[in-house]
C-alpha cells in the first residue's frame, strides 16, 4: 500500500487520461512478461476454492471482476490476473472505431474517491478488438466482451450493430453484455425502453446460445428497471449488470455537468437499485453489481443481496493494484464468520 499511495501522488500529476495510458503501458509489459506476470500473480490471485463458481459454463475463481471501460480494446486481458482479477470485460466497442468525445473527457475527485468520465466509447473498432483478443482468448480467467452501437449509427438502425457484434465476438467471449447504458453515446439510454430489449434478445436468442447480459443505468426509475430486467430475461438474456456510472451531479460537489460518476459516490445509489432489482430477480437470472466497489465489505453486501459476481473500476484507481487481493483476502474472512464454507451459499443469502 505504501508503494502504490507513493506511485498514486506521482500519477495524480498527470491527467487521468494520461496516467490511464501509463498504466496500460505497464499492464501490457506485466501481461507479456511471463516472471514479472507469475510474481504478481502469485501475489495477487486467489486460488481459494471457497470462492470459485461455474457460471456461464465457465470457472470463475473468485468473484470479482474488471468493470467495462478499462479495457476497451483488449490490449491487457493478460496482465488482469495478475492484479487479482476471477474475470475480465473488455470494451465497450463498437462496429466502426471511434475516437469519443473532445478531451478532456476523464476526470478525478480524490477527495470522494470518485471520477468522472465522458468518453464516448473510444476504441479501436470491432475488427481490430477482435484481432487483439484472438491472442489471447481463451485467457486464464472467463472474458466477458461489451459491446455497443456507434456514436453514427442512428437508433432505428441499432439493432443491427448489436447483432453484427453478438456475431463477431460469440466465439471470443464467455459472456457477452449490451451497453444501452453509457451516459456519453447521445440518445443511448433512450434504448433503455421493453421494445428495444425484448426485440434485442429475440433476435440474438435465434442464433446464439451465449450468454448475454443486460448492463442498466443507475438512474432509471425502480419499477421501470425492475420491468426492463423482467423483459430482458423473459426475452433471453442470461443475466443483468447493475449499474453504468450516474448522471446524479449532486453526488459531488462542483463536477463537470456532463459524463457519468462512477467511484465511492456511486457505492449508496448503486447498492440501493441492486437490491431493488435483486429482490424480484434473484434466482431468475446471474446477477452482477458494480458501482462503488472498493472493499470487502461492500463486495461481500452486494453478494449476500444477489449478486453471484461484482465489478469494479473507478476503486482500481483509488486503491490501486492490491485492492482485489484484499477484496478477496477480507471476504473469505467475512464468509468463515458468517459460517459459509464457500461462495454458492453466501449469494443471495439476505434474500432466503
Ligand atoms: C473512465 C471510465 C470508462 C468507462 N467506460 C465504460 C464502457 O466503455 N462501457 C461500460 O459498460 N461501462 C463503462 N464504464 C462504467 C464502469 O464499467 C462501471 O459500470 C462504473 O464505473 C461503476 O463502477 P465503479 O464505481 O467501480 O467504477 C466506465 C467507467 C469509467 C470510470
């Protein structure tokens, strides 16, 4: 920890989006450099089978996960294991590449352990994502792939980047996950609507068994996630992702007005809508909750109310790369206390 709050107050000179880049730089060396890789992964990973579950069809050794926007091109699904991660999302990405929106588009609030981000889904197109992930799929740990439509693909026409995605990655992913949530694509949430949803997962359902998942947005309205859940898993989808970053502006004070807040400003919003969610669809469907995750605790509450797996980025930044490795160290302590010799009956156990 002294090391990485010594190497953080050397990053935080740099803008977040630049020491975005520098940490990929390292990752990318870490992911390719096999002793430096084994070190950290020794180090880092958790092998306890107290914590290891299929789902999927695949072994996910311990629960927690990269979030979406990391890794948008798939250049560091390598070094994930290395820095604690059971599993990886890479993306989102969409069909064309795209360079986003005008910098500076990421942003950081130390004090609230927060940031903010309008990137607009920069990445290098699905050819070229595809081409990197076929190096290293199938990785150590389950990838899940995050796709979403381009910024110029107009709505009516949404569909068909999203089935054009589904096809191209089906067979280089363990799960896939339709963005509609992402605060930084203009009229993106609008896709957050039962038609859209259920047309989706028809269509995919007709020629492919993957898994694929539904990530929502932190700001819908209970009942009206409630029901986009509902369609989504009545119309095939194989699990829901709760939640993308919020456009709640008071949850820190004096951010940018545009972009969505992920980090510890998200952890109340994002747990309350989880457990609203999970309430109704625990059993149903594989649940996932991200937002605000940075301790054992808040990953093992998030567990306890439903969530078979969790995610997290914006705690990464903040907590740097041993963060997962205490996660997961702290939660099988939490299990042991609560009397769970593994992590099967600790899901959804606020809910039996
Ligand atoms: C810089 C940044 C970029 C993100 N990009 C994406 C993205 O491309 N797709 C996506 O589904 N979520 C994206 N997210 C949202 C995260 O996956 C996650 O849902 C959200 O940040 C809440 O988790 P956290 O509080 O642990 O960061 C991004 C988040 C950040 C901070």
């Amino acid at each position: 920890m002294f090391c990485y709050n010594t190497l953080k107050k050397v990053l935080f000179k740099f803008e977040p989006e630049t020491a975005h880049n520098m940490a990929e730089c390292s990752l990318r060396i870490v992911g390719k450099c096999k002793i430096l890789k084994n070190i950290m992964e020794k180090k880092n990973f958790n092998t306890n089978s107290k914590l290891s579950q299929e789902l999927f069809g695949v072994t996910f050794s311990n629960p927690v996960g990269l979030a979406a926007g990391f890794d948008k091109n798939a250049t560091m699904v390598k070094a994930m294991p290395s820095l604690g991660f059971g599993f990886t999302e890479i993306g989102t990405m969409t069909p064309k590449p795209q360079d986003g929106n005008p910098k500076p588009r990421m942003f950081r609030y130390p004090e609230e352990k927060s940031v903010q981000n309008a990137m607009g889904f920069n990445n290098e197109g699905a050819h070229k994502v595809l081409k990197n992930l076929k190096k290293v799929y199938p990785a150590s740990i389950p990838v899940g792939v995050n796709i979403g439509k381009n910024k110029t693909t107009p709505e009516e026409f949404a569909l068909s980047d999203y089935k054009m995605l589904i096809k191209k990655f089906e067979a280089t992913s363990d799960y896939l996950v339709i963005n509609i949530s992402s605060p930084n694509t203009p009229n993106l949430r609008d896709l957050q609507n039962e038609k859209f949803i259920t047309e989706l997962f028809t269509m995919a359902k007709k020629f492919t068994n993957k898994p694929i998942l539904l990530k929502i947005a932190p700001d819908i309205e209970v009942q009206v996630a409630i029901d986009l859940c509902n369609s989504a898993v009545n119309a095939g989808a194989a699990g829901i992702i709760a939640t993308n970053t919020t456009i709640d502006y008071s949850l820190v004070p004096n951010c940018q007005d545009f972009g969505g807040l992920s980090g510890a400003c998200l952890t109340d919003k994002s747990y309350t809508i989880f457990k609203e969610i999970a309430k109704e669809l625990y059993g149903k469907t594989i649940l996932i909750s991200a937002g605000g995750i940075s301790t054992a605790e808040q990953a093992y509450a998030r567990i306890k109310a439903g969530a078979s797996l969790v995610q997290s980025y914006s705690g990464l930044i903040f907590e740097g790369p041993s963060m997962v490795r205490k996660i997961n160290e702290e939660m099988l302590e939490l299990m042991a206390k609560d009397g769970y010799s593994n992590i099967q009956e600790a899901i959804g156990a606020d809910l039996k």
